[in-house]
C-alpha cells in the first residue's frame, strides 16, 4: 500500500490526539476509497454522455435560474 503524507491544521491534530484507540489512518484511507469509486464513477457516467461543455453551461444556467426564480418568492 502507497502512503500518503499531508498537513493538518492544528486544532484538528489535538482533537486526533485525544481519541488514539481510533485509528484514524484507516478512516482516511476508507474516506479517500469512498471519494475515489464515486469520481470514477462520475467519470465513466461523464464519458457515455453526448453533451457539449456548451450545452452543460447552458443546462447549468438554466437550472440555476429556476432555482433563483423558485426560492426568491418562497421566503
């Protein structure tokens, strides 16, 4: 298995600290396996699809402009 150094900020650090019977090596690596099916899978649903980056804007703008006009009149 490949391993993986980052940074933490340090409040986090203390709070690892403080729980040493979890093994918070294994949850990263489950977090980060969990992370990377799900972006291959994306890939893979992206790579099937006919759409243009063209038509995804237009698709993108669309949708947040009903979503604009749907929730401006709701509060």
């Amino acid at each position: 298995m490949a391993s993986v150094t980052f940074q933490i900020p340090s409040e986090v650090r203390k709070i690892l600290a403080k729980y040493p019977k979890i093994k918070w090596d294994k949850l990263v690596a489950d977090t980060l396996w969990n992370y990377a099916r799900k972006v291959r899978l994306m890939d893979k649903i992206a790579a099937k699809s006919k759409l243009s980056n063209d038509d995804i804007d237009e698709l993108n703008k669309t949708i947040k402009a009903r979503l604009w006009k749907h929730y401006k009149n709701v509060s």
